[in-house]
C-alpha cells in the first residue's frame, strides 16, 4: 500500500503587510534629499525603525546619529519618521543646521492634540513604551502636562493633579486591544476622562493587526518580518499569539528562520511590520518555498489607499531645480 502523502504546506500571506504611507515618505525623503543635495546627509535616529532600509541608505551616504550635537555645522539634517521634540528644532535652528522634517503627519497629529489640551491645562495621560522615540517627541511638546502610562501596570501609578480634567493620547504603534483595555482600567480611575479627537493608533498599526487576527487562527506559525526595535512588528508577533498561532517570531529576513520551527507545520502566516521593504518579504516566500511550503494564498483584511505629499522644504527645493 502507498504511504499518504504528506499534508500540503502553505501560507498565508496577511494584506496590507509591509511599508505605511508615513515610511513611504520618510524613506523616499532621504533617497531624494541625497539625489538633490548630494551625500553626507545627516539623519537624527534611524529613519525608520528597520535595519535593511537604514543599511541601504548608508551605503548611499546618508550617516545615521543619535544627537545633533554629532552633525557638523552647515550640513542638512533630516528628523526621522517618529517626530522630534520643539527643543530639538530649537536646538537645529540655533545652529543653523538645514533641517527637514521627515516625521510622519499622523506623528504631527498626536503633537498637535497634546498642544492644544496642554493649553487648556489638562493631565495627559499619554498611553505608550518609554524610551520610545516617538514618546520622546510628543512628550517634548508639553512636558508639565503629559504623564506616560506604559501599559496596564502605568495606570495605577500614574498620578494627576485634578482627576476631573483628564485625556488620554498614545503612540501611533500600540496594540489595538491592549490599548482599549489600557483606556478601560484608566476610565475606572478616572471616570471623566476624555476620548482624543480621533484615533492615535495608526491606520496602518491597526490594519496590519487586523490582517493578523484573520491569519493567526488558522496558523501553527506566523513570521512577522520586522526589526526588534520596531514597535508596531513587534505587536503583530503579539496579536498573532493572542488570536491562536501556537508559535509567532519576529525575524529580520529570510536567514532568521530556523529549520526546527518548520518541524510539523502545515501552515505558515506570514506578515511585516510598516518599515519593512517588501523584498524581504519576498525573500521569506522564497526560503519557505524551499521547505515546501509552495501554496501561497494572500488574505486581505483592509484595502489601503494613504499616501503623504513629501515635506514642503524638499518638494520646494525639488521644484527650484526642476524649473
Ligand atoms: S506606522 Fe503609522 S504613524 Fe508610524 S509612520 Fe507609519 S503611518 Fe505614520
């Protein structure tokens, strides 16, 4: 009698997946900043939070750096994706460094929420990881006003001076369900806290989530392409466990996946954080593939549409010499 055969491998490939607008932009502003201006272009922190992307863009000659204390007088600075506190352009202007601006506009967005309720004087309660660059920024913008909350165990601590007059905000790159559990426990604390605007979560965080948990449950594996000090890949290894993967792994590329997570699995989900370039994605397919698992099937959760003009100081100096 003929042995069976073996149970067909596949994965499934979460949409959308990969590159947001605001990282379209970030990235295309350095690539055209060292077209137009010519290499060394200084960049504060890593444009966006992937080794690949910033590796290639060194080797184009943009020179990454923590502070702007390590950028030479006259040279162009650009402000990564995350945002920058007031008191690091004050720091570039004082300088006369040529700066521009690569923070992403829904990053701006949540600045501009805690300027206006930091004017009313208000507790912000600004829900996020600290340390966290973005964090860094917003707080920046009003510091006597905004205290962090780092998940649940920050709801407790936190204090306020008048627990009537409290919002709450957070980082554009948490975990959709975290955060409304976070926002829940803080309600309970303080029950006339207000709502933001609009949502701070991105629509590309909470996208690419929901794309996982359409995955995730009928995975044994997800891979989540990302770099580990990138926030939202980081949550989609999270939400992949919380809805049913029994193993979820955040790997860099291709040359991370180990041989034995494969043992057993039939089928593979497969997704990447917002600055991760689709070609490692590509190459993710290309090593499963070599395992067997051949049958790829792409499961859209959202259709996405964003796109973000480029900062006005680059599209104004592209202009001046496309005339
Ligand atoms: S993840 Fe969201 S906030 Fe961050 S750059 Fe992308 S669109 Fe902007």
């Amino acid at each position: 009698m003929e042995s069976p055969s073996p149970a067909p491998r596949r994965v499934l490939l979460a949409k959308p997946r990969g590159y947001c607008a605001g990282v379209d932009r970030a990235v295309q502003t350095v690539e055209l900043a060292l077209d137009r201006y010519g290499a060394p272009i200084y960049v504060r922190k890593q444009i966006v939070h992937n080794t690949h992307v910033v590796k290639r863009l060194e080797e184009r000659g943009a020179i990454f750096v923590d502070e702007l204390d390590e950028v030479p007088d006259g040279a162009i600075v650009i402000f990564s994706a995350h945002g920058v506190a007031p008191t690091v352009h004050q720091e570039a202007a004082a300088r006369g460094l040529k700066t521009i601006d690569a923070t992403c506009p829904l990053v701006t967005k949540v600045h501009n929420e805690a300027k206006r309720f930091a004017a009313k004087d208000y507790d912000i309660l600004l829900i996020g990881h600290a340390g966290h660059e973005e964090v860094e920024g917003t707080t920046g913008e009003a510091p006597d006003h905004i205290r962090l909350v780092d998940g649940l165990d920050g709801v407790d601590k936190v204090q306020v001076r008048n627990p009537d007059k409290v919002v709450w905000l957070s980082q554009t790159t948490l975990s959709v369900d975290e955060t409304k559990e976070t926002v829940a426990r803080l309600r309970e604390r303080f029950p006339n806290l207000i709502d933001p605007p609009s949502d701070d979560i991105c629509y590309a965080t909470s996208n690419r989530q929901a794309a996982v948990k359409r995955i995730a449950p009928q995975c044994e594996l997800v891979l989540v392409v990302g770099s580990a000090n990138s926030s939202n890949s980081k949550r989609l290894v999270e939400v992949a466990k919380a809805y049913g993967a029994k193993a979820a792994h955040l790997v860099d590329d291709a040359s991370y996946i180990r041989e034995e997570w494969l043992e057993g699995v039939t089928t593979v989900g497969l997704t990447s954080g917002a600055s991760v370039p689709e070609e490692l994605v590509q190459g993710v397919l290309k090593r499963l593939a070599e395992s067997g698992f051949t049958d790829v099937e792409e499961v859209e959760a959202v259709e996405e549409h964003m796109r973000f003009a480029l900062p006005y100081e680059l599209r104004r100096d592209l202009r001046a010499v496309a005339k």
